[in-house]
C-alpha cells in the first residue's frame, strides 16, 4: 500500500530521529541560553546556567514523548 512505510528500507525512521534529536538539543541551548544571560545579567556565577540546562532537557524530553511517546491509532 502507498501509505505504508517499506519495512525493508533501512532509513525509514530517520526522519523521527532527527526531529528528536533536535528537540532535545533546542531546548537545552535555548534555556541554557536564558540562564547564562541571567548569570550575566543579575551578577552571578554559574547559578541559572546549570538550572536552564536542567529545565531544558526535562521540557525537551517532556515534549519528545508528548509528541512521540504515544501509540498513534492505526489508519
């Protein structure tokens, strides 16, 4: 069938792999981003960086399996 994915082919998936790949990787150099500006902009030293680190790759991963972390009814 045209809708199919070719089970044989090999990088099928790849697509998805990147996609997550990139969410995750944005979301960490995003907040990372916000808490080094806040480092610099409040006067601290390695404080809001870590946190934004942190918040980042949770809200990357959160979005990762809201996205494709559930069974997609099949069609």
């Amino acid at each position: 069938m045209a809708g199919e994915p070719d089970r044989g082919d090999a990088w099928s998936g790849s697509g998805t792999v990147w996609s997550i790949i990139g969410t995750l990787g944005a979301g960490v150099a995003v907040w990372g981003l916000i808490g080094y500006g806040l480092d610099v902009w409040l006067g601290f030293r390695w404080l809001f960086l870590p946190i934004g680190l942190v918040v980042g790759a949770a809200g990357g991963f959160y979005l990762v399996v809201v996205r494709y972390g559930r069974n997609q009814p099949k069609t």
